[in-house]
C-alpha cells in the first residue's frame, strides 16, 4: 500500500507569487493534520493535492495517485470539506448536498438518499428543508462536512472545520469525524 501522502520538491505559484517552494514529505497512517500559522500554505497544499491549485514544478501524490495527472481520479477517491463556503442563496440544505452529490457523479435518484443520510448522519435532518442562507455557522460547518461525504470518499480532507466554532460545537463536529 503506497503512503498516503507523497511529496516531491513541490512548488505552486499564484503569478509571481510562490505559495509552496521545495516541500517534501512522505506520510503513512490513516489521519494526517497539517498545523502552522495562517498564510503558510495548508489550503493550497490541500488545492495542489486535489488538482484545484497549478503545481510549478515537483511532484504530489495522494494515495498513490498523481495530483498533475490523476486529478479527477484524486476527487472520485476523496471528500473535501472546503475552509470556506460557496452555496447558492435560495436552496434549501437538502437541494444543495443533492447538487453536490450530482456533481460528484452520484445520479439524481442516489444523490438525493445520499443527500438525507448525510443529513441525519451530521445532526442537521430536521433543517434539511431550510434555506442555506438561514443557517447558523456551526449549522454550515455541518453542511460542508456532509458535502465532502455525500459520494461515499475514501478519504476526506477536512480544511480547518472547526474554526470559527464555540466550544459545544467544537467538540460536536470533532465527534462527528
């Protein structure tokens, strides 16, 4: 079984910009946590394994698979919960992780069950018929964790998902994982 994180002298630019220079690292187990001060470069890391982010030069693979040439292979394999949230005002919470579900290759029907158990699964079933824009932070927090789920990933690469909670809603989400 290939480690489940291989990086090789791994630099990303953003124009002139360099985000990541020369990381290297070679990580097995079953969980990994990237720590370190904001602006040090975790999220795009996270971008470059998931092929969201250009890669410059260097190598990055994830579960064996190459994030410059195997980057929708990576997506199939792997559930991201993003630091930030993009939802469409005016979808409900169940309509939203069923577009999610979709785009993740799920067909409508499977989607939709998907879209319930999740739901349920993160604590969120009775708001599922909410608009998502009603919904509290930590209520959000939960929505994304349920959309990096909805098509049944092998791995999941969480981005800071408990920032910005209190501490009951901390130590839920941290139960939930």
């Amino acid at each position: 079984m290939p480690p489940l994180l291989e990086i090789s002298r791994l630099c990303v630019r953003y124009g002139r910009s360099e985000a990541l220079r020369g990381l290297d690292a070679c990580v097995g187990g079953k969980a990994l946590g990237l720590l370190g001060p904001n602006g040090a470069g975790k999220s795009t890391l996270i971008r470059a394994l998931l092929s969201l982010a250009p890669i410059a030069s260097g190598t990055a693979r994830l579960a064996g698979l190459d994030a410059r040439r195997e980057g929708k292979r990576i997506r199939e394999k792997v559930g991201y919960m993003p630091e930030h949230e993009a939802f469409i005002p005016g979808m409900t919470v169940v309509r939203f992780l069923r577009f999610m579900g979709e785009i993740g290759g799920l067909p409508p029907r499977a989607a939709m069950e998907r879209a319930h158990e999740t739901l349920f699964f993160a604590g969120l079933g009775e708001a599922r018929y909410r608009p998502m824009e009603s919904l509290s932070f930590g209520m959000h927090q939960k929505v994304r964790l349920a959309q990096a789920m909805i098509h049944g990933p092998e791995i999941l690469i969480l981005d800071e998902p408990t920032n910005g909670l209190d501490p009951a809603a901390r130590e839920e989400m941290l139960a939930l994982i």
